[in-house]
C-alpha cells in the first residue's frame, strides 16, 4: 500500500510542480505587460525584468496553488480512472478514503505553503517589487534621455539633447514645459545635468541659456547663466498597498477607531477582505483534498481534458462568488465576513457531500 499511496503522490507532485509554473507564468504575463509598458520606456534592463517577475511570483502563488492543486488531482485520478486502476485498487480492498490518502498529503502541503506565503512571503515580496519598480523607476530614467530623440518620459516635459557625453551630463538641450498651459515655455542651454533628489523627482540644472515664455500673444525671453528644473515622472511612484501588510499588521491597523477613506470606500472594510483573502485562500487547499478526488471521477471516460475543464470550471465560479461578494462588501449591502467566507463555505459544504458520497458508493 505504501508502495502505491508513494507512486501515487509522484505523480500528484510532479504534475503539481507543471500546473503551478504554467499557471503562474499565465497570470504573471497580464501583469507584466503592464509593467512594461513604462519599464521598457525607461530602459530597464534584463536583470530588473528578472528581479521583478521573481517578486511578482509570491502574490500569484495564493491563487495557483489551490489552483494547480486541484488541476494535479483531477489529471491523475482521471487517468487512473481511465485506465481502471481506481477499480482495481477497489477490488483489492481499498476504500476511497485510503485511494485518496495521497491527495490529502499533498493537500497540507499546500495548505502550509500557502500559509507561509499569506503570512510571511507574500508581503514581503510585495513591498520588495514596490522599492524595485520605484528604484528602477528613478535611477533608469535619466538614462532613457538619448540623443537626438524627444523624451517624454517626464510629466508635462518634452527633452532633446544634440550630446549627452555620459549618462547625466547633456549638451545642447531643447526643453519644452507644458506644466502651466496658459504660459507654455521654451527652454534651451548650451549643457546641463541631471541628478536625482529626495522623493521621486529629478533635477536638472541648465547652463548658459534662454527661457522663452508665451502668454496669449505676448511673449517673454530670459537668459540665464544657471537655472534649475525639478521633473516629476510621468510614472507615479507605487503606493504602499495592503497586501504589503501581513495578517498581524492588517489586524493592528484594524484596532484603530479613527481610518481614513479610500475613494469613498472605508479602508476598514478593505482591510477585513485582505484579512479574510489571506485566511480563505489556503483554507481552499484543505478543502480540495476531498473534492477533487470525486470530481476526477465525475470526468469519467471524458479523460484528461474533462478533468481540466471540470477544474477551471469550479475555480471560475468560485472566484467569480469571491469577487461578487466583495463587491457588495464594498457596496455596503453585506457584512465583511459573509461577502468573504461565503464562497469558501458553499464549496466546502458541496465537497463534503461529494467526497462522502464517493465513500459509501
């Protein structure tokens, strides 16, 4: 029995291990796409790429997990009742308690995994890809300037250089400031330099130019020996959002009496659905320890891709209850914990059922 339960949960772990790199790297494409919309403008490179998909796993591992779980379950007990060997294995005196006893050990291990991301990893790694995007952000920036090409990666600034001898001196610089539309101006310097500065702005300072402002049909012409110009990114800087914070600090901020609001929305109840997402989601993995066995055998003679569509078919609904739910959290029509946990309640109770109906066949 060991020999068959150890046989068993290879497959459960390999298959597990595929479905969890396929899915991740399909819901990491969407954000990443994103991503690199203003990343690529500003010339990050492979490495930066690189560190920001690996801090981008731990968010999408809550979701893949119970996911790729639930996939490896249904792909290997549909095989095995394709090929009859669940039948088999029932014949020789196993009950579906012991056939399923594999999943269950992969379950918890899940179920663990997923705990130690909610807790631990996930906002860890949340607040890493923020310092990276920011960091990236401000330091590649002046380095996107290059020559002879308008940039517009500044807010209401449009740069041309003729040289830039290395990456923060330029020569040659044509600016203009849209910042103030009712007195556009026009700025040109024989050579300046750019310098990043506290908070996410640049600095440029100019030398040896002219200002030519317009004010309906008057206009201004200034000429410096040395003027500075702040940049504001045409990219905001990532905000602190909650799923930076673990369960413990959602809970500290929770016990304050006075929150502020978010767009109309009390950040307090926010706070409750990140909590309760946090707790729900792993729980999903003990969950699917006894509904996926039954459904692979629901999938019958329909094979493996029965079994994968019976999977993506559960995890639509329940996600879309999960986000139906939420929002009428947020709309105000329901209370926090029944918006959250109902979901994962009618599927466990539907789970249930299935496995001990599965039992006494």
């Amino acid at each position: 029995m060991k020999i068959i339960h150890r046989s068993i949960f290879n497959e459960l772990a390999i298959t597990f291990i595929l479905s969890l790199a396929f899915l991740n790297f399909v819901l990491m494409m969407e954000k990443l796409l994103r991503l690199s919309r203003f990343l690529s403008g500003i010339g990050a490179s492979m490495a930066d790429m690189a560190k920001i998909i690996l801090y981008m796993q731990p968010q999408l591992l809550l979701l893949t997990i119970p996911m790729a779980f639930l996939l490896s379950t249904l792909l290997i007990y549909g095989r095995l009742n394709l090929d009859s060997e669940l039948i088999i294995l029932k014949a020789s005196g196993m009950d579906f308690k012991n056939i399923s006893l594999p999943v269950a050990l992969l379950g918890i291990l899940c179920f663990l995994l997923n705990i130690a991301t909610s807790f631990y990893i996930g906002p860890k790694s949340n607040m890493k890809l923020r310092q990276e995007i920011t960091n990236i952000i401000k330091t590649r920036t002046p380095l996107s300037i290059e020559e002879g090409r308008f940039n517009t990666s500044f807010k209401d600034i449009v740069i041309m250089v003729k040289e830039k001898p290395s990456h923060d001196t330029m020569r040659g610089i044509f600016i203009y400031d849209g910042k103030d539309k009712n007195k556009p101006k026009v700025l040109m310097a024989r050579e300046g330099k750019i310098s990043l500065t506290e908070g996410f702005h640049i600095n440029l300072s100019l030398k040896n130019g002219y200002i030519h402002i317009a004010k309906g049909d008057n206009t201004t012409e200034l000429f410096f020996e040395r003027y500075n110009i702040l940049l504001n990114l045409e990219s905001a800087p990532p905000s602190r959002k909650n799923t930076e914070l673990t369960p413990f600090e959602l809970i500290q901020i929770m016990g304050k009496e006075d929150l502020p609001k978010t767009d109309g929305e009390p950040l307090r109840a926010s706070l409750y659905l990140e909590l309760h997402r946090r707790l729900s989601l792993p729980l999903l993995c003990i969950l699917l320890i006894f509904l996926g066995p039954p459904l692979a055998l629901m999938a019958e003679k329909s094979g493996k891709l029965g079994g994968l569509a019976i999977g993506l078919l559960v995890f639509t609904i329940y996600y879309m209850l999960l986000i139906y739910g939420e929002n009428l959290v947020k709309a105000g029509k329901i209370s926090h914990s029944i918006g959250a946990w109902a979901p994962t309640v009618i599927l466990g109770l539907f789970a249930l059922w299935m496995f001990r109906r599965e039992s006494f066949r």
